[in-house]
C-alpha cells in the first residue's frame, strides 16, 4: 500500500515537473488570489461598499426648511421601501414620493432617514446593500430613473 502511494505520488511530481514554470507561478498565483478573496470576502465587500456609497448620514440637512413632520419622511421612506425590496417594483408608488417633495432639503432629509439598507433582490437578482440612489438605480430603468430626476428638476430639487 505504501509503495502505491509513493509511487502516485512521484507520478504526479513528476507531472507537476513537466508543466512550464511560467504556468506553475500563473497557477499558484491565481490560486492564492482566489484563497485570500475566499478568506477576506466580507472585510473586502464592506470595505468596496464604503467607498461606492457615501455616508449618508453627513447629508447637510436644515431641519427649519423641511416640509413635513419627520415621522412623514419615515413613512416615505417604508413606501419607498415596499416599492422596491423583491420582485418587481411599482414605479407609481416612487413617482408619487418624489411628487410630495417640495425643496432640496426635503430629498436631502428622505435619504437621510432612509439610510443604508439591504434589499433583497428576489428571487432571480442578488441582494443589494445601499442608500436610496442604490436602490432606484439597481431598480429603475434609464428612462424610469430620467422620469424620477424630471420630477425632482420640476420641484427645484438636485439629484
């Protein structure tokens, strides 16, 4: 039994010998890459999350100029939500937040309370962590998200 297991085993030495060294370093290579992606996926997901979407919560915001009660913006923000986590998405339910704002601070405060959150991307689309400009992007088609910054453009609101 030993001596089978030497023997495969200088077999496959020998094989690994014949490949071309250029090949090997390409291979052990690519197989470190792959071990560390493997190993540091989370910290390198979280770490590309932090530098595509930024912080939220330093939106300048003058909580005098809002338009509505906060608990509203909250409401908006649920609406918004329903709109878009799962399947399919009711772009009427959208267009008529966005209607409802009425200045900078208004958009600014809505995407300040609705934060980073996860939405689940249903049954045939991944999962996406993100502020609200995530969510109408991944959700949105070109000319559906065009729609929602003609909305914005009429009120005076930057998106």
């Amino acid at each position: 039994m030993y001596e089978l297991i030497l023997a495969q085993a200088l077999q496959a030495k020998q094989k690994y010998n014949s490949i071309p060294i250029e090949q090997r370093r390409r291979t052990w290579t690519i197989i470190f890459i792959v071990i560390v992606l493997i190993i540091f996926k989370n910290r390198l997901a979280a770490f590309i999350q932090r530098m595509m979407h930024r912080d939220v919560q330093k939106i300048d915001v003058d909580q005098t100029n809002l338009s509505y009660e906060k608990g509203e913006y909250y409401s908006m923000c649920s609406t918004l939500e329903s709109a878009m986590n799962g399947t399919g998405t009711k772009e009427d339910s959208i267009y008529d937040v966005m209607t409802r704002l009425r200045s900078q601070d208004d958009w600014n405060f809505l995407q300040k309370c609705f934060g980073t959150r996860k939405k689940d991307g249903g049954t045939f689309f991944a999962d996406l962590t993100g502020d609200l400009k995530s969510w109408l992007a991944d959700d949105l088609t070109g000319s559906e998200l065009q729609e929602v910054r003609d909305i914005l453009r009429g009120s005076g609101i930057s998106y």
